[in-house]
C-alpha cells in the first residue's frame, strides 16, 4: 500500500471511460496526477484526456491486474462496474476508493433500500419481488400506484414501469423479464433534491448545498443549486448523508437523491457511489467541484470547501442537443461542458450547460 496522502505525480486508475471518468480524470490533472482508464470500449471519452487506457472489459483478470500495478489508488465512475472487480483490486493489494461494500449495496436496490433505513434514513415502503406471487402479494401491502424496479442496473429511467391497476401487474412484471426486482411505494412529494456529499480517508464530511431537479422521461433535464429550501432542510439532508457516508466508512463523493415531502420530511430515493449528474453543477458554483473533491478523498488529501458563491442552473444536452453548441457557447454567463462523445444517439447524455445567475453574499454562502 503506498503512504497517504498520495504526492502529484502518483497515478490514479479509473473504472470506466465515459463523460464522469473524463470529468474526474481532468480534475485529477489539475491536481498534478496521472489517469489511466479502465474500460471496454476504445478511444473512451476519458481516456482522450488521460495518460493511457486499458481496453478490456471490468472483470478481465489480467487488465485488473495491470491497472492495479501501474495506479497509486484505483476508484470508479459508475455503479455497475462489477463489485467483484473491485473486491479483486482489494485483494491484490490495491488501494481502492470506494470500496466494495459501498459498491455492492448501491447495485441492489432491495439491499440498498434496507441499508439506508437501518442508518436512519427512511426511504418509501418497499417489497422484494420475485416471482408474480410476490408482486401481487406487495401490491395489496403497498398498495397503488406503486414502481416496479429491476433489483439491480437500470438508470436514468430504464428497467422501471408503474403499475396503476392490479390487473397490469403480469404486464409490468413481463416488462421488466420477470427479473428480481423491488416495489416501491408512491411518494407524494412535491420536488425532488439531490446532495452532493464526500468523506475523506481521516472521516471528515463535507456536504454541498441541495440542488432541485427536474426530470424528462426519466432522464435529469436540469438542477438548480443552491436550491431554495429552509436551514432545517439542509441540516436534514447534512445528517442523512452523514450517516449514510460513516455507515459505509465510505471515501468519495456519494450523490443522494431526495424526496422532498414537503412537511420538513425527506425521504431518499436512491444513492449513487460515485460522482453524479446533480453535481455538475458545483463546477461552476463551487470552489471545489464535485470531481475535485472525489480525487481529494480518494487520494488521502484534505477536503476541499463545499460552500456555493454562484446560483447555477446546469441543464443536460440530449442526443442531437449538443448540436447547438454555436450558440449555447456564445451565452454570457455561461459555460458549455462538452463529453468529447461521437455518436449523439436520441437521450444520450452528451454535454451540460451550467447558467450562472449571479453571484452569493457571504450570509449565503455559509
């Protein structure tokens, strides 16, 4: 195991290539490291901005051999690399940032859902489901309009359907293969928040202010940060994310998503182990942005300062969005984040847009 905290001229490894690695691995950069990528796919996104990538996919023993002998300290850009891989990693002896057991809850949502009860954040009533009996048996419990989910993978709108009447739930159940899965409760809320939060490897925490979402089809369509709730909103949040962080002994930065119930009760939706859409707005906003302060934790370095000194709308570019850069790049007050993606397939996420409206006073930023 190298010394902590890790020098400029160390080398980080990443698990994936996509536009998250290429945010982290530039951020890494600026923090004087080196960046090698882990990912299946060639000339990925992030390895274009990295000193070298392995091509190969994330359970190929020989690459996770490789990276872990060339990189100082490996992490991840997304959830669904295997927990494996990353337990392999461990036991050969690399130092791994989060860790598997962080990894392996986020990817099921049963676990997940239980995990984050047990800490003290409450999420809405939930049923594992596996078989057609057990769906039936969970509607009459939950009751409906309820969400069917895959158990495991499935984002940004894919691998769900709502049931809205008891005679569709073999329907639902065929639309998802028949394949393990939750039922959620609906939750009446009257927005969804998100936090960003990191704990670093000496168990400091560091929480960014709310952000509010706003969804199209599924997908994160914009985030507005900070967002307008009261103190004892943000405190809540502070708290959840706090207990779900220690819980894990996590390092890293962690995006939880938030029902806002609207009678000072906040519920969690789900929990992403890894830097996440509803952050990018701290690029712009922050002093340290999310991505920042992921390398920080990681490699042992203090954390940075969470507070905002700017209102940001970030708004993601879809498909053949990203198309309008022309003029979305000649915006005053505002900065274009592009991917550096060939293929602007229809919802795929190609670049945001961060809209700064003005700057906060001190009072504010506390």
């Amino acid at each position: 195991m190298p010394d902590l905290p890790l020098p400029p001229g160390s080398t980080l490894g990443i698990l994936g290539g996509g536009q998250l690695g290429r945010m982290l691995s530039q951020a890494a950069s600026r923090l004087g490291f080196d960046v090698v990528i882990l990912d299946p796919q060639p000339d990925s996104p992030a390895a274009r901005v990295s000193r070298a990538q392995i091509t190969a996919p994330y359970d190929d023993p020989d690459a996770l051999q490789a990276l872990g002998r060339l990189c100082d300290v490996v992490t991840f850009e997304f959830e669904n690399v295997p927990a494996a891989s990353v337990e392999t990693l461990a036991e050969a002896g690399a130092l791994v940032a989060p860790g598997p057991t962080a990894l392996a809850v986020a990817q099921d949502r049963v676990d997940e859902k239980t995990y984050l009860n047990a800490v003290g954040a409450p999420t809405v009533a939930f049923a594992a489901v596996t078989t057609l009996d057990d769906l039936t048996a969970a509607i009459e419990r939950l009751g409906l309009p309820a969400l069917l989910k895959t158990r495991r993978e499935g984002y940004d709108g894919k691998g769900q359907v709502w049931i809205r009447d008891a005679a569709d739930a073999e329907a639902a159940f065929d639309a998802i293969g028949r394949r393990p899965a939750v039922l959620e409760a609906a939750a009446v809320f009257q927005r969804e928040l998100s936090v960003i939060a990191a704990r670093g490897r000496d168990g400091a925490v560091a929480v960014y202010p709310l952000g509010e979402n706003v969804h199209q089809n599924g997908v994160l369509k914009t985030t507005t940060a900070p967002a307008a709730v009261d103190p004892a909103t943000q405190r809540r949040a502070e708290a959840i994310a706090a207990a779900v962080l220690d819980g894990l002994d996590y390092i890293g930065v962690m995006g939880i998503e938030l029902f806002d119930m609207g009678d000072g009760e906040l519920l969690v939706n789900e929990v992403a182990p890894r830097v996440h859409n509803t952050g990018h707005w701290t690029q712009d906003g922050c002093v340290c942005d999310q991505f920042e302060q992921h390398i920080r934790a990681v490699v042992g370095w203090p954390l940075g300062p969470s507070n905002a000194h700017a209102r940001i709308e970030m708004t993601n570019l879809l498909g053949d969005e990203v198309e309008q850069w022309r003029t979305l790049a000649a915006e005053p007050n505002a900065r274009l984040h592009l991917y550096g993606k060939h293929d602007a397939r229809p919802g795929r996420k190609m670049a945001h847009i961060n809209r700064i409206f003005g700057t906060l006073s001190r009072w504010e930023r506390a």
